[in-house]
C-alpha cells in the first residue's frame, strides 16, 4: 500500500501498525525522505536457503529499494515523539533521516 510518509508517520505515532509486519520502501536512489514523499509499504523479503533476500514482485517491477525495516521505522518515530510529542512532520523526517545516514538518534532536546 502506498502512504505519503506524513501519513505513516501518524499511524506509527498513534501506534496503529503494530501489529503489522512491514517494510517501508522508496524510489531507488532516493538519498533522504523529504514531506509528502510517497512510499511504499509492504511485505518483508524471503529468504532462500542461502539465505539470499528475495523481494516482492511488486517492490522489484516499480524498481523501489528498502527504505527502513518496521522496528527501526517504529523505534525512530517513537523516540521523536516521547522526547518532544509536538515535533513537527519535519522534525520527525529529520530525525529518520539521521538514523539512516549515521544509524544513529538525534535529540530533539
């Protein structure tokens, strides 16, 4: 399903996909995610028995890369909000992109 990420990022904000198993893709070579970006989300790789990832059709004939694994996406946006709940959509695609640049949270203080 494609949401903008304004979008996602109010559902995982509020909590409501937690009982989802997703990936969040995007367009390959997108460098950073930027407001009322489309993505894609959908269902996580299989693997083979050498455990080789093997991608959704779908993902692959709309040549759209992994963006940001569920738990990450999760933990990125929750930490954004409990350390201010009244950051901006902004704010919270700064810290995302932050995390996947330097696998690392940025304070919001």
């Amino acid at each position: 399903m494609f949401y903008k990420i304004d979008d996602l990022i109010e559902l995982v904000k509020c909590k409501a996909d937690r009982e989802d198993v997703y990936m969040v893709y995007a367009p390959n070579s997108t460098d950073d995610l930027y407001p009322g970006m489309v993505v894609y989300v959908g269902d996580v790789p299989d693997f083979d028995e050498d455990d080789n990832e093997f991608f959704p059709d779908f993902v692959k004939s709309l040549a759209l890369e992994v963006c940001y694994m569920r738990e990450h996406f999760q933990d990125v946006v929750d930490l954004a909000y409990k350390q201010k709940p009244s950051a901006s959509i902004d704010e919270f695609i700064k810290c995302l992109n932050h995390y996947a640049a330097h696998d690392d949270f940025l304070d919001l203080h």
